[in-house]
C-alpha cells in the first residue's frame, strides 16, 4: 500500500512537472513599469533639513481651545470611525489569506442506510454474503461513520503566501489611508476654527463702524438743521448705516453655519464653540521649516499609502501569474465506519483512512485566467502612475504653500499700513466735513474704503493662519 502511494505521487509530481513546463511556455508578457521617485534636493534653493511636519499637532498649534476641539474629533468623528473598521476588514483579509495556505482539517459524521436491488451484481453479491456464521447480513443496510479529514493544497508557486503579503500590504495602505483621514480631520478643523475667530473680528468691526456712521448720522442732521445739507445727505448717510447693520447678520450666520461645521467635525450636535477671538489680528504665523522633499516620502500617509498599495499590486500580478501553473493539492482522511455501532470499536475492520494527491494545470481555454493577469498588470501600471502622481502632488503642494506664507506676509504689512491710512482719513473727512471744507460724499466713501480695508486685513490674517495650518498639513504633519 505504501509503494502503491508512493507511486502515485510521484506520478502527480511527474504531471505536474510536465503542466509546468507547458504552461510556461504560453504565458503572456508582462507590462511592466517602475515607478520614479526622485524629487527636487530643495524647495526653492532651501537647505534646511529640519522639518515641522514630525512635529505633533498638540505642539504645532498652541490654543488650548483648538487642541480641546481637535482631540475631540480624533475621538468622535465618524469618518474617521468608518475608517478604522476598514483597518480591522484589512486586517481580517490577511487572517483570510493565512487560512488559505494552512491544512484544512475537520470532523466528519454520518449516518444513513442502503438497500440495493436483488437482481443486480452488487444485490446479489449482498445477498450471498453473511457477517457472521448463521447471521445473515441485515437489510436495508445501515451505514455509521465517524471521521477526521483533511486538505491541502501545496503551495509550490508561493500564489497563496503572495496573495497573503498582498493583503498584509493592504492592511498597511488601509492604516496610512487612517493617518491621512487625521491629517486632514486636523487641518479642516483648525482653518474652520481661524476662520471662526476672523468671523468673530469682522463682526466686532462692522459694529463699531455701525457706532461711526450712526455718530456721522446725528452730525449730517445737525448740519441739516442748520440748513448746511440738504436732505440727500441726510438719506445717503441713513441708508449707509442700515446697509453696515443688514451686514452683521450675514456675518452671524456665516459663523453659526462655521460653529455648526466645527461640530459636525466634532461627532457631536451643534453647540457653542468656546474660543478666544480678542487677539487674532496679533496671532503670529511663526517659522515653519520646509525640510528636504525627499521627507515628504516617509511624513506624507497618502504617499505611504499610495508606496503599499503598489506593492500590493506587485504581488498579485505573480499571484495571477501562479495560476497559469497547477495547483498540487493532498487530501487524506481516517476514521471509523460499519453498520452497526456495536461494530465501530472493532479494529483493524472498522478502520478506515485515504492518502491522495492531485495536480490540476489549465491547458486548454486559459481566457479567464489570461484576463485576470491582465487585468493585475494594468492595476499595476496604475498604481505606478498614482505613486508618481502623489509623490509629484505633495511636492507641489508644499510649495505652492511656501510662496503663499511669503506672499501674505508682504500683503498684511502693505494692508495694515492701509488701514491705518484710512482710519486716520476717517478723523480728517469728519473734521473737514463740520469745518465745510469737505461734502459729504467724501465721508461716506471714506468711511466705506476704512470698512472694506479693515476686512481685507481680517481676511489677510486669515489666509496666513490658513496657509501655516495647509503648508503643516502638506509637509505630513497632524498624524503623529
């Protein structure tokens, strides 16, 4: 029985052998593709190697009232919640995968009962046969079984360990895909949170330039009264005043939908967003250093994501490939069977146990399997030209955001000089304007041009908060 087994595997190793080397022989040529990951030694002739994007969130931004928030929402916010269950689907796909290249083993039990026709060759043979002397075989026949069994297919062309790496790589796209989610979870809620803060600014302003104009108001009627205007001022002047109120209430719906924007970050219903908005004109950018871009591949998660995702896809190109080859797999059993439940324990007739092996190699209409190593190499170009693409996206996004901070900064010196030009033109107008050496169309445009640049100051600050958040964000920053 053994030499006979030995036989027969040797056999199957033969066929398989032979599958091999035919199946090799037609196998379509791979695409391929490498991928190209050389950047810039410098953003903009930079030698700083120092790099704000390792430094962690709770360091970066020093509000305690925006790190209260931005803890919140690593605790609460939904999508990223959604986001860890697809880590534990990952991860339960490499479990998958690792099963598949194991033995399979199970407990089998059964019980049944047969009956043959008489006048056939096996109800004939039964019918001679006796168990036992003077004991006549009983009929119908029952059947009681009681086994373990097992099957394994060898992995000789590593598909099933590949197939399993391919699902480790996954899991580990799916954990930088979580890292990205945080760095962008991070950034949105702190450009809402300026934002709140210059919303709140710009409502302080058009309240106290409600006071101004009101102030101008009471002046105009005064000069009216003394015959000095005529009524147009005094109506031009009124409808400029109900023109800066009609504003406060857009501005406090901007900031309720902003609040409610925030809390919606937050996991939570809409609530009050406790902040301090007093000094955000004097907030300070602060330096943040750039680094070398070639750290953009270890800091950026969507670049690490994009760098497993390629991988995995490497993998299953020779996974798909595996399949042109046969698949060797060894079935066995062993366990106990008879008719009669008294008769299980009886040993050796009882016992029973099987040994086998098969190799399994397509040959003929390899359609289906030729499309999917097409399709695993056509993945794989793809994923190339998304890891260059990411890479090339991060570059450019780092420094797009570095010219932006130089710029802004250059714009709010030039704007902050323009607002106090046009606050000391508000004093001026008012004077010459009770003196009669101005009219009051002069007035109301100054007052108009002083809002309007107090705005675009709020708006500058804004943009530089928004900028140092966005250049910490693409520089990788926020996960840690």
């Amino acid at each position: 029985m053994t030499i006979k087994l030995r036989k027969n595997i040797y056999t199957c190793l033969a066929i398989a052998g032979l599958s091999t080397a035919l199946g090799a022989c037609n196998i379509p040529a791979a695409v391929s593709k490498s991928e190209n990951t050389a950047v810039p030694a410098s953003y903009a002739n930079s030698q700083d190697t120092t790099n704000s994007g390792k430094v962690n969130w709770k360091t970066f931004f020093k509000d305690p009232y925006l790190t209260a928030l931005i803890d919140t929402a690593l605790q609460n916010n939904q999508e990223l919640n959604i986001t860890l269950q697809e880590i534990a689907i990952s991860r339960n796909e490499i479990r998958i995968r690792k099963g598949e290249y194991l033995p399979f083993v199970g407990l089998k039990s059964a019980a049944g009962a047969d009956k043959a026709p008489r006048y056939t060759n096996t109800g004939t043979l039964e019918a001679n046969t006796q168990i036992d002397p003077g004991k006549e075989r009983p009929e119908p026949l029952p059947d009681y079984m009681l086994s373990a069994y097992a099957t394994w297919e060898v992995d000789v062309w590593r598909k099933l360990r590949n197939a399993k790496k391919s699902a480790v790589n996954r899991y580990l796209a799916s954990v930088e895909g979580k890292n990205f989610v945080v760095t962008n979870l991070v950034a949105e809620i702190a450009n809402s949170y300026y934002e709140l803060l210059a919303l709140d600014n710009e409502l302080k302003i058009v309240q106290q330039n409600i006071d101004i104009q009101s102030n101008a108001l009471e002046i105009v009627r005064l000069q009216k009264s003394a015959a000095r205007v005529t009524e147009l001022a005094v109506q031009r002047f009124e409808a400029e005043v109900l023109k800066t109120r009609s504003l406060q209430y857009n501005i406090k719906q901007e900031i309720t939908e902003t609040e409610n924007r925030i809390n919606f970050l937050l996991g939570r219903f809409p609530q009050p967003i406790a902040r301090n908005s007093d000094n955000f004109i004097d907030l300070g950018t602060g330096d943040v250093a750039t680094g070398v871009p070639s750290q953009l591949l270890s800091n950026r998660p969507d670049i690490r994501q994009a760098e497993m995702n390629l991988t995995a896809s490497k993998l299953d190109v020779k996974v798909a490939k595996a399949a042109f080859y046969p698949s060797v797999r060894i079935t066995a059993a062993a366990g106990l069977q008879a008719f009669d439940p008294t008769y299980l324990a009886k040993a050796p007739e009882s016992i029973l146990y099987s040994l086998a092996g098969d190799a399994i190699a397509p040959l003929v209409n390899r359609n289906a399997i030729k499309g999917v190593y097409y399709s695993a190499n056509a993945k794989q170009v793809q994923a190339v030209y998304n890891y260059e693409r990411t890479i090339l996206n991060a570059y450019v996004e780092v420094l797009n955001q570095v010219a932006k901070i130089n710029n802004l900064e250059q714009t709010y010196d030039l704007k902050a000089k323009q607002v106090q030009a046009l606050t000391n033109a508000i004093t001026i107008s008012n004077d010459l304007f009770k003196s009669a050496r101005a009219d009051y169309m002069e007035v109301l445009l100054t007052q108009r041009d002083a809002l309007e640049s107090r705005f675009e100051l709020i708006e500058t600050k804004k943009q530089q908060m928004n900028a140092r958040v966005n250049i910490y964000h693409a520089l990788g920053g926020g996960w840690q």
